[in-house]
C-alpha cells in the first residue's frame, strides 16, 4: 500500500538527482513538495536512492524508467514488430492491387520526435504514427461495401505497441525541430500554436526566442 510520504519521498530523490536546472519540469516538483507541506528526511536529503524504503523505491524506479525512455533492446523489438506490420499490408496491397490501400501504407508515417502541442504527453515507446486510419470502402450502385479493414486493424495494432496513433490530415512536423503540431481543431477552444511563414511551419517551442528577435529587430 503506498503511502502519500513514501510518494513524496521518492519525487524528492528524484527530482534532486535528475533535474536539468531551475526551469525544468522535474525542478518544478521541489515547489510541489512544499507545497503540500513536505519535508524530506536525512535518507532522501542524502541523494542516494538505496536509502529510500521499498515502496518510496518502486516509485523513484518507475520515475527514472520514464526519464530515461526504453532501453535500447525495446526499441529494437518495437521496430521489428513495425516492420513486420508494415510488411503484412505490403504483401496485402500486390495481392489485392488496391490503390487506396498503396496510398495508406504510402502515406503512413513515423516520427521520433514528440509533439509540440500544449496538452499532448509523448508517448513512452517515442513513437507518434500518422496515418488515414480509415477501413477503406466503395459504393457499388447503392450499397456500401468494406473493401479492407487493414488501416483499421494497423491503427489498432500500433495502439497496443504503445505508439501513438494521429490523423495524417491533422497534424503536420515543424520544419525547424520535427516534432509534432496539430493543425486542425479538436475543440472549440483549439488554437493554432504554430507559426506560418515562407512555406515553413515553426512550433510553439521553436517560435518563441525568434518572435522576441523579430520584434526587437522591428524596433530597431
Ligand atoms: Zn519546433
């Protein structure tokens, strides 16, 4: 059973051994703890993770395993199973010659970099898939028939791995950082958080020193 202070216990430890200064996600526990009226003891001031008690441990293991990403062995597995998926709806399309189908597995892509939408969390294993997720169907006079299930089944199947499944005509990569950014609303109160200019999408991330430059640079 997991106490509160065993929890706290192991936010401290980890934050104070893995923050990246002042202004780092990880920093921003310490005001948390005080906050909720924490005081670390001797063992988590001493920075050594062995002096935590077993369930404080469990916790401070999982925050690192987090912090740290797979290891290199998980994302070997992970890519395989990809290509074998991918390689299924491969040998599905010359079977089948089915153009939409080409056009899935032809438009289907990776990215390895995260996203830069406020609100979005990067999925553990890394990977973001964007893709027409969509069974493909025809009309035939006035029936509608499903010609194939495979882009349903893959999005399914990358579900289940851990990678994060998006919709190719939502969301494009900033061309200065490759990370992610939605480009079409999801709500009502969606905004676009990315700049366009000269053909290029920048983020969130990416635009903000370089607004302050061209507003300085203005004045000037
Ligand atoms: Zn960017």
């Amino acid at each position: 059973m997991l106490d509160r202070s065993a929890i706290c216990d192991a936010y401290y430890m980890f934050a104070s051994l893995y923050h990246a200064g002042q202004f780092s996600k990880e920093y921003a526990y310490f005001g948390r703890l005080i906050k909720l009226g924490y005081k670390p003891g001797l063992g988590v001031q001493s920075q050594d993770p062995d002096r935590l008690d077993e369930s404080a441990r469990e916790v401070y293991d999982r925050l690192v395993a987090n912090a740290e990403g797979p290891s290199r062995a998980a994302r070997e597995k992970l890519a395989n199973k990809v290509a074998r998926i991918i390689r299924f709806v491969e040998y599905e399309v010359q079977k089948t010659k089915n153009w939409q189908l080409r056009s899935f597995v032809d438009s289907l892509q990776l990215h390895f970099n995260g996203y830069a939408e406020p609100g979005y969390t990067d999925p553990q294993c890394g990977i973001i898939a964007t893709g027409n997720w969509n069974a493909i169907t025809k009309w035939e006079g006035a029936t509608h028939t499903t010609l194939s299930k495979t882009p349903e089944i893959v999005g399914r199947l990358f579900d289940k791995l851990g990678i994060e499944t998006e919709w190719l005509d939502e969301w494009c990569s900033c061309s200065d950082c490759g990370k992610l950014v939605r480009t079409s609303p999801d709500s009502m109160s969606w905004t676009p958080s990315y700049t366009l200019g000269d053909g290029e999408l920048i983020c969130c991330e990416c635009k903000e020193p370089k607004d302050s430059n061209d507003e300085l640079d203005d004045e000037s």
